[in-house]
C-alpha cells in the first residue's frame, strides 16, 4: 500500500514549527482545567470497537483543550 505524507503546510502559522515546542504546547492542553488533566498512554497496537471521534477544531490555543477528551 502506498502512503503519501502529506507535508505540513502551516507550520510555524497556526501552530509552532519548533516539535519540542509544539509538543509543550499540546502537553499543557492535556493538563489544563479543562483537558483530561492527563497525558494519554501511547500504545504500539490498537484493539477495541472505535469508529471515530467527533472533535473542535479551531485551533489548539482555541479548543485543544476540549479535543484532547477525545484521546
């Protein structure tokens, strides 16, 4: 199976360029007051019954909050 990766288009314009930084950002969204208040474990494999997660977007500062619950 063939995978094109698509190439960020924005980076650096909606969200950080720096990945520490970006990951710093998002990490915070996690564990504010109205995240999870929790990083999510990160799993190798995936098993269960999800089908998808419907989710804001209006950019991190805006809604990553509430967007990480779907994690």
């Amino acid at each position: 199976m063939f995978k094109k990766i698509r190439k960020p288009a924005v980076s650096g314009q909606f969200y950080p360029s720096d990945p520490k930084v970006l990951r710093d950002e998002i990490e915070k969204l996690f564990l504010s007051k109205i995240g999870p208040g929790r990083l999510p474990s990160v799993a190798s494999t995936f098993s269960g019954d999800l089908v998808g997660v419907v989710s804001p977007h209006a950019g991190y500062m805006y809604s990553g909050s509430v967007a990480a619950h779907g994690i």
